[in-house]
C-alpha cells in the first residue's frame, strides 16, 4: 500500500513539474511571436532574456552586433545599457547609506559648496535619486526656457560641468516635483569617489559587478570588444548603418555609461532580490522613497520607474542613447524578469529632423504587448507578409474614393501592390484624417470656420462675439489680437505660404472640441477650439497630434487575401496603416479610426 502511495505522488509531481514546462513552453512561443513580428520589419535586433519564478524561459538574440562585419548578435553580447545604468549607481550609493557612510538627507553642499551655494543645501541625495532636485542643471535635456547641456563629444570633468551650471536655479522646491534629470546621477558617480577614495568604475566593480557575477559589465569600457554590440541606426528601414558614437562617456558618468550583458543584468536583479547586494530594509527604500512624476500613476524610487501595466504592478528603467535602446524590469505578483537590450535606433536622436515617428520600439510597443502576452491578453503584433497563392490574379488597377476630394489607386504588376492618392490638392495616405473635411452645417462648425478665416486672412474684426464671456475680452483686444498675429507670421517663417485650411474632428456634443487644420507650404499647423453648449469658443491650443505627409504614393504588403499593410515607418516614421479591399471597396484602417471607400467604375 505504501509503494502505490509513493509511486503515485512520484507521477502527480512528475505531471505538475510536465504542466509548468508545458506552460512556460506556450508562453516562450507567444513571447517569440512579438519579437519576430519586430524584427521581420527590421524593428528589432538585440538580446532578450525573459525568466518566470528565477528560471530563464526566454533567452534570444536577434540581428547584428556588427553590420560591417556581418557579425550577429550572440548570448554572448555586450550592449551599453544607457539610462539602465541608474539603477546600478543607485545601488552603489544605497550600499553607502548601509554602511553607514553616507545618508539619504545628506545635502549636496557637503561635497560642492561651492555649487549653486543658495539652493545646495537644500538638495539631498535622495532628491537626487528619485529625481525631485529641482535643478536647473541637467544633461542630455534642454527646457522650454533652454536650461541644461547636450553631450558633446569631448571628454569633460566634473569640475568643468560644475562652472557650466554654476548659474542654475531651481525649478520648484526639491522634493516638491519631478524632472527626470541625469546630471544628477552624474553627481551621485562623483560622490560616491569622494566618500570612498576609489574611481566610480572600481568601485561599482567590487562592489555590485563582483558580488551579483556580472563579469561581462564594465564602466566606460567592453571587458570582450570582440562581443561588443556596436550601435547603429536604420531600425525599421531596410537596412542598418553601423553609428560611430557622438558622445564621450564622462557627460553621461554614472547616469549612462555602463555596458552589460542581458545576463548580467538578470543576475544583478537576483542579487537585489535575494539580499547579496544590500540588505532587504535598503533594499526596499529603493522602491519605497518615491516621487510621484505626474504621469498617470507611475512613481520614481531610487533608480526604478514604478508603474501600472495592465492592472499590475510593473518596476522598471529604460534606456536610450544614439543607436541605443534598454530596458530592465520586473512583475513581482508574477515573479517575471525581462531585460531588452537593443542596439540600434532609427536616426541618431540628435541631427533628427524630419522623421516623425518612433525612434525605438522597445520602450513602448514591444514591451507593452511582451506584457500582455504575460497577462493572457491578446497582443497587438505586426502582421507577417505572405506571398499570394493565387497566380493567376492578373495585373489591374482599381480606383476607389473616400470623399470628393480624395481618391485612391491601387496597382498590381505581378507580385506588387502599389497604392496611389488622387486629388486636386496632392495629400498623403498619412494624413487622411486630417485632410478630411469633418464641417458640418451647424454652430460649431460656423464659429470654427470664422475662426480659420481671421486667422489665414488676418482680419480679426467680428471674431469676438463667437468668443464667451472671458474669451471675448481676449479675441476683442489688441492684446490677444496682437498675440494671434504673431503666432501667425511665426507659422508663415516656419512653415511658409499659407494654403488653405478645414476642420477635420468634430468631437463632443454640448461642450466640443473642434480640430482645425491649417496647411501650409511646408508642413501643417493645427488647432483646437473649445466650444461651451451655446457654440461659444472658451478656450484654444495648439493642436500637438497634427503629422504632415507629402508621401502620395505607398508600397502595400500582402498580409492576408484583400489585406494590406502599409509601413509607415519606412515613410517618414508616419503610423502604420491597413487597406482591406473587396469588389465592392476598401476600407482604410487607421489606428482604431476606419475609412470606408466605394470603388469607381469607368
């Protein structure tokens, strides 16, 4: 009796060890569809490495490492973390605080007193670790009213970054907001030499490097240049430019300077979760000393975002440099790691002009629908091309119109697709829902319309009794007047001769939001007028959603019989697009937005 008792636990563990694998083995395969349907379109190459309950269920490499040398990425490879590093000096400061060394409400003063000396004292380094400083100083970012520092080039010193900055002021109280700031973490590097008489690399070596078994990571440097991961740029365009590096390290200390494998960073998250680094009352500080960000709820501890995904708690940092793009995490209800290491961008971030689009896909689409995918819900992954089984299909050319202003062609020659825009104005399947006339004949429309005209002819007479109350003293002064003029001869040297214009979203239905769209030689300028329940304008701002697209003419991607996928990211970086066709039309899919056409027949 006993034996059968024992054989049958035996096969009731063996079953339960069988499900888990079994599970883990579906999830591999879901999470492995997200990064092929990247990297089919280019849109992602590096390492990735996933584990659930301290096991590693995911573990790929994707693309090159170096495109010169047609040499790919391995396990083996070594990328630069970028802001990923923040985490790590964190660590290194909170190990300080451990011991003893160093406190959390230690002033800034301490180590430069002769650093901006009227607000110094104030700024503590938990201020710095959760980004609440306050400062003025910052790098890598520049304000609205042009404060901080782009990296340069050269190699520069602490002392050198001090006498840039010694003018700064703050922006609001430390600890009373937030402003992502990496000189600050620049600050933390440089304290860290000063409380312990050894370089920030030597330091971050024995003191994290060593005890977590990241024997791949360095400060500054590749421990194996053969397996460094160089940057490049031409993610999501047909084909990738090794990027001779713009920026010298010492800019970025201690806030982006670290290189790293993906395993090195799974065991430097181990060894923070299972106490090898610092103990676990330091350890939750991290998580704990937060400042809100002012973005939905998410919240910043020392080196860690702390988000909502889905529902679920989700701490994280990512990363993002020229040719670079990180980023490391954590669902603790889980118990799921991933870290993405990439290395390639789409344009070098900093002579980036006329592209529109993402400049990476890891910090946004891929790591949302990897989240989902963990949550049991359905992703949102890119369609795969396939080749059309039907050969005898023969070359044609179909017509199909959306309004009266805006028709579509599509092509086939053997076995491509071409899609055309027709129409006396030239516009872009891009910009449809902009170019789209949405005036409708009624009061919102009427004080929207007045509006786009005083603004395009300059001729502001009568506008103010579309405004209400409080706005009819601004759009009947000279004052506000004034003020519109010079918004409009600022759009007239930015963008050149003026157009035309339309409404192209009505939205609400008392209080609207009316969307007009003004059109120049160079690019577009949009608007947004908010109407009260009587058509009374009540407010007015600058309409941020507004893309411009002179692309006419879009090679379409088979994905499924009569279905379409156009790639925006290879136009300009404008949003992707789907075209469903059929004998009696098309329909144009944007986003969540649908365009139907009806088929022109001659």
């Amino acid at each position: 009796m006993k034996k059968s008792i024992v054989v049958l636990v035996t096969l009731i563990l063996s079953f339960s060890g069988f499900s888990q694998e079994n599970s883990n083995f579906k999830l591999e395969d879901k999470i492995n569809e997200v990064f092929q349907s990247y990297a089919h379109y280019n849109r992602f190459i590096g390492n990735v490495l996933i584990s659930k309950e301290n096991k590693i269920i995911y573990n790929k490499s994707f693309g090159f490492a170096d495109v010169e040398k047609n040499k790919k990425n391995s396990k083996k490879s070594i990328f630069s973390i970028a802001s990923v590093t923040k985490p790590l000096t964190a660590v290194g400061i909170m190990k300080l605080v451990e011991e003893g060394k160093l406190s959390l409400e230690t002033p800034i003063s301490t180590f430069y007193p002769n650093f901006i000396p009227e607000y110094s004292k104030k700024i503590t380094i938990r201020h710095l670790l959760n980004h609440s400083s306050g400062m003025q100083a910052n790098i890598g970012r520049i304000d609205d009213q042009g404060n901080g520092l782009m990296p340069g080039e050269n190699a520069i010193t602490i002392d050198e970054l001090l006498e840039k900055f010694k003018d700064s002021k703050l922006k609001f109280e430390p600890g009373k907001g937030y402003e992502y700031n990496n000189f600050g973490y620049t600050l933390l590097a440089n304290i860290i030499e000063k409380v312990t008489g050894k370089s920030y690399a030597d330091y971050m070596e024995e003191t994290i490097f060593e005890p977590a078994s990241m024997k791949n990571t360095a400060v500054n440097t590749y421990k194996k240049l053969r397996y460094k991961a160089y940057s490049h740029i031409g993610l999501g365009m047909q084909s990738f430019k090794k990027l001779d590096y713009p920026i010298h390290t010492s800019w970025i200390k201690g806030a982006g300077n670290i290189n790293a494998t993906a395993k090195d960073l799974y065991n430097f998250m181990t060894a923070l979760e299972n106490g090898t680094l610092l103990k676990p009352l330091y350890t939750d500080k991290i998580y704990s000393n937060t400042q809100p960000t002012g973005y939905n709820d998410t919240r910043y501890g020392f080196g860690w975002r702390i988000e909502n995904k889905g529902g679920e708690k989700w701490i994280n940092h990512t990363g993002l440099l020229p040719g670079t793009a990180s980023i490391i995490g954590f669902l603790p209800e889980k118990n799921i790691k991933i870290i993405i290491l990439s290395n390639a961008t789409t344009t070098d971030l900093i002579s980036e002009s006329t592209f529109q689009g993402k400049n990476q896909f890891v910090d946004g689409a891929i790591i949302d629908n990897l989240i989902k995918i963990i949550q049991n819900k359905a992703p949102e992954l890119l369609p795969i091309a396939v080749k059309s089984k039907n050969k005898k299909v023969k070359n044609s050319k179909k017509t199909y119109s959306l309004d009266n202003e805006h028709s579509l062609m599509i092509t086939k020659e053997d076995d491509s697709y071409l899609l055309k825009t027709i129409g006396e104005e030239p516009w872009s399947i891009f910009t449809y829902q902009f170019s789209r006339n949405a005036a409708k004949n009624n009061k919102a429309s009427e004080a929207a319309l007045f509006f786009a005209n005083a603004m395009s002819t300059q001729n502001f007479e009568g506008l103010a009794k579309y405004g209400n109350d409080e706005m009819k003293g601004f759009l009947g002064s000279d004052q506000g007047v004034n003020q519109l003029k010079g918004m409009w001869d600022y759009f007239i040297k930015q963008a050149g001769t003026f157009k035309s214009y339309n409404i192209y979203k009505i939205i609400g239905e008392k209080n609207k939001n009316v969307h007009v769209r003004f059109h120049f030689e160079k690019e577009d300028v949009g608007f947004v007028l908010g109407l009260n329940a009587s058509n009374k304008i009540q407010g007015m701002f600058m309409d941020d959603a507004i893309k411009t697209s002179t692309i006419a003419s879009v090679k379409l991607i088979p994905i499924h019989e009569n279905e379409f996928f156009i790639n925006g990211h290879q136009n300009e970086g404008m949003q992707d697009l789907r075209i469903k066709v059929s004998e009696k039309g098309m329909i144009l899919i944007d986003g969540n937005i649908e365009f139907n056409a009806q088929i022109l027949k001659y």
